[in-house]
C-alpha cells in the first residue's frame, strides 16, 4: 500500500490530493493544513471587498468533507513541524490543542509538497500594527472585509496584481485611496509603459492617489484611530493600510533538501518531480517552466498551481504527462 503525505492544502494541494486519489484509488493519501479552511479564491479577496461577491463561502471550491469523501485522511488545523527524506517521515503536531500538543510521525512513501507562500514583510518601523492588513488568506479577508465596512480612507502598498485591484475596489466604493510603491508605474511589473499609463489615468480618473516610484519607510499609528504611512516622498495617513509587496515560497521545511531557486521555489521537472526521488511539488511553493525565456521561474498564480497540482496525479507514479509551460 503506498502512503502519499500532502503538506498544504490550498490550489495546489487539493488539486494534487483528489487527482491522486482519482488515479490511484487504493493509496493512502494523508493531506496536511495548518488552517481549518482549504481552497480558498484569495484573487476574490478584491472583489469580495468591493461587494461583487454574493456569498463568501462561493470563494471555496472544496472543504475538508469533499477531500475526505474522496478517500483522503485529513489533518485540518495541523503544523508540519519536520520532514525528514533521508528516513521518509513527517513529523507534525495539531494546532488545536496549543503548545501542549504532542508530535506525531508519519511514515510516506511519497511526498507532496503544496506549502504555497506567505506574504513578504519587510522589516519596516511600525509594519506590526494593528492597522496593517495583509492580503492573502480567509482570515485576512475576513479582517479586510470588517474594516472595509465603515473605513473611508485607506493606503495600498504594492502596486502589483493585489494591490492594484484592492485599490480599484476601495475606488470605487467611495473610500478615499493612495496606491504606494517603489516603482515608478502602477503594474510595472507585469505590463509595459504603453498599458500601464492607461491604468495610472483610470487610477486618477477614480480619485486614487499614486505614490509611486517611493518606498515606506516607516508606519506609526495615531490617537484617532488611523495609521500613517511614511515614505522617502512624503506621508499618508488612513484607517487601515494594506501591504502587497509580494510573495515568497513556503519552502524552510525542505531548505537544503532539495534544489531551490534563490528565493526558496523548489525546482521541479516536467513531471513536478523535485531534485528527490518520490518528492514533489506545485503551486506557489514550486517553480514554472517558463515558455518565453526557457528557463525555471518563480510566478505564483492560481492557474499554475491548478495545473501542476493534476500533473502530480498523472505523474505521482510514473512520469506520463509533461508540464506544457506557463
């Protein structure tokens, strides 16, 4: 009987868990998450704040009961705190029960490693207050969508994909926006100076404000219940900051175990097969092959990670379908 782990479960990781499952109906395949929530829209947080979406719960495609029904033994709420390849265990311990709880082992004959990323932070004076939100899982939606309620002003800072479409959500729900970064273009890097002029003038057109091309350099909170941005430029002071600088792969686990870019992406093969025998990975904690400059990239999208987390089903036994590129 062959024994798959899973650690991680967002796009990736439910994706690989039911292809596997589908596949190879007869395995044991234990899937790993630390939050009680899985397969979350985060590219809806947007859009629910700006009150597009009719229901929350329609940004899940999948919970722990439909992973379970397939046939998959779930550890929702739980810290992966070891992997060990040499012996093939993981060591893991449950987060409901607290600093207490005891570490179990689990012995895998494969592993999946869909550990996704976590939102840059960068060392700035202040970035740990109450009033700086991050924008990447349920919770921080829900802590976005609470405040959005009655908030009229607010400071985004990143203006890449996230950043760009919180700060047209905020826009056009009437509260009063600065859109921050150190590039000098909104979207710079994801569209050339001829597309990105055009979403500046509909930025301003909404009343945004654009801060560009300055860095934060400080956040400090006020006795009214606001926080102000500091820049090299200038100050901007709202009822809540958002910070969307980035991503980086969620990777410490397998640090020094397997190749990595320098950011920490694990490097896969055509076949999401990682620098290990029996070790894979996809989604956000993976690379992509990327067509236009052949070559392994780091670009943390759902789509990617939809896809090659069904490529480890097809693939999780012997390599059968190949990664087309992003």
């Amino acid at each position: 009987m062959t024994t798959v782990a899973v650690i991680g479960c967002t796009h990736a990781g439910t994706f690989a868990a039911t292809s596997i499952l589908a596949e190879h109906p007869d395995w044991t395949v234990h899937v790993f998450e630390r939050n009680g929530t899985l397969s979350f829209l985060s590219c809806g947080i947007a859009l629910w704040v700006g009150d597009h979406v009719s229901d929350p719960k329609k940004m899940f495609y999948s919970s722990p009961a439909a992973l379970a029904e397939a046939g998959a033994t779930m550890h929702m709420r739980t810290d992966v705190t070891d992997v060990n390849l040499d012996t093939k265990t993981i060591t893991y311990r449950s987060l409901e029960d607290g600093d207490d709880a005891p570490e179990q082992t689990l012995a895998f004959d494969k592993l999946v490693v869909t550990t996704g990323s976590r939102p840059v932070i960068p060392p700035i004076p202040g970035i740990d207050s109450p009033h700086v939100l991050l924008c990447k899982n349920w919770d921080h939606a829900i802590a976005i969508k609470e405040k959005a309620k009655t908030a009229k002003s607010a400071v985004v800072i990143g203006s890449g994909y996230i950043g760009a479409e919180i700060a047209e959500q905020f826009s056009v729900t009437g509260v009063k926006t600065t859109l921050v970064d150190g590039l000098d273009r909104p979207l710079a890097n994801n569209f050339d100076k001829t597309i990105t002029d055009q979403v500046a003038a509909a930025f301003e057109e909404h009343g945004v404000t654009l801060a560009l091309g300055q860095k934060v350099v400080e956040f400090h909170d006020n006795d009214d219940n606001t926080v102000t941005v500091v820049t090299e430029k200038g100050e901007y002071t709202a009822e809540m900051a958002i910070l969307a600088v980035g991503f980086l792969p969620n990777t410490d686990l397998l640090k020094g175990k397997v190749d990595m870019l320098p950011n920490g992406a694990i490097v896969v093969d055509d076949y999401m097969q990682a620098s290990v025998p029996d070790v894979y990975a996809a989604g956000d904690s993976a690379t992509v092959f990327y067509n236009p400059t052949g070559q392994h990239d780091y670009i943390p999208l759902a789509t990617n990670a939809v896809r090659q987390g069904l490529l480890v089903g097809r693939n999780i036994e012997t390599p059968t379908v190949k990664y087309m590129g992003t």
